[in-house]
C-alpha cells in the first residue's frame, strides 16, 4: 500500500490525514506536515489515521516528537482513527496512555471546539 498524507487548516485546528504505512521511509514526511502546524496561531493538530494499517517504530517516534512539541507550544495533540495495529504498538510502549487518543477526526474537533 501506497503513503499518503495531507493536511488542512479548519478554523484554528490543524488536521493531518494519513493513509498507508508509517514506516522509516514515510515518517520524515510525516515530520514534515506535522512541523508547520507547531509555528502558525491554531490551538490543535489533530492527526487521523484511520487510513494507517502498519506503523513502526520510526512512526511513533515521529508521532511522540509531535506530542513533545505540542506540550512545548502548549497546543493540543490528539490522534484518531487508531486501527487495531497502531493501537497495540502504542499499546505496546505504554504511549496509549499518553497520548489523547478518540475515536475520530469529529470526536476530536469537538473537543478543540469548546477549548
């Protein structure tokens, strides 16, 4: 399966969909969408990733450098859509209790919304 990423701006919130597999290769892509979120005045980023099926470990790291940087700009960081294979590898390093993990892009927009 093919990498795909995108993001948009809704309101103040950063949205970054990503479908495919998260590995060594793609996870500096990730990087890359996830970074400018971190510089522009907007109170989330939300990452869905209801189209992921395989994420390494180069993807949670990825994926935990978001999360740090989100606690230094004092954003919110919230991931969606977890299928059940990105699920157990954070289960796996404990980051599922780090992470604020909902079950979709809407349940996490909401949230953002009446912060």
């Amino acid at each position: 399966m093919g990498f795909k990423i995108k993001s948009k701006k809704k309101e103040n919130i950063g949205v970054i969909i990503v479908e495919g597999e998260i590995d060594m290769f793609s996870s500096p892509d990730l990087r890359d969408k996830l970074l400018p979120f971190f510089t522009k005045k907007i109170k989330g980023i939300i990452v869905d990733l209801t189209g992921v099926l395989f994420m390494d470990s180069s993807g949670i790291a990825t994926l935990v450098e978001g999360f740090q940087w989100s606690r230094k700009e004092n954003k919110a960081f919230i991931l969606t859509g977890l299928g059940t294979n990105v699920l157990n590898a954070l289960s796996l390093t404990k980051l599922d209790n780090v992470f604020n993990i909902k079950a979709n892009t809407d349940n996490a927009f909401n949230e953002l919304s009446k912060s």
